[in-house]
C-alpha cells in the first residue's frame, strides 16, 4: 500500500517538471510597464515613496528603483 502511495504521489508531481513558464521573455517588457502597477498614478505613488523614505531615514526600504550605481 506504501509503495502504491508513493507511486501515485510521484507520478501526481512529475508533470510538475515539465511546465513551462506562463510569461515568455519578450512579454515581461509589457508587465514592467508604469501602467501595471497597482495605483492609479504611478508617478505619483513613485513621488509619494520618496517623500516617506526620505521622511522614515530608510532609503530604498520600499523597493525603490535604481540603477545599482547609487545615484538614487
């Protein structure tokens, strides 16, 4: 009955390994888009999270964009 098991739960996960990923690499430039963020105003959220990080002394804490050159 072990092995039974074991062999149902093996083959329930193998089709697990073959997936392939839902978003293809020339549509992520489409969901990296301002437009598909969460807000209404992606600008003004962006302003808005400055003005708190700078506020709060934890720069970057919330995920800021940069250009890993420290110039943020």
């Amino acid at each position: 009955m072990k092995r039974f098991l074991l062999l149902c739960l093996v083959l329930t996960q193998l089709p697990a390994c073959s997936i392939q990923p839902w978003v293809q690499p020339y549509e992520r430039a489409n969901l990296a888009d301002p437009i598909m963020s969460f807000g209404r105003n992606p600008v003004s959220e962006a302003y808005h999270k400055h003005v708190f990080e700078a506020r709060e002394g934890a720069r970057g804490g919330e995920g800021s964009q940069g250009g890993g050159c420290g110039c943020n």
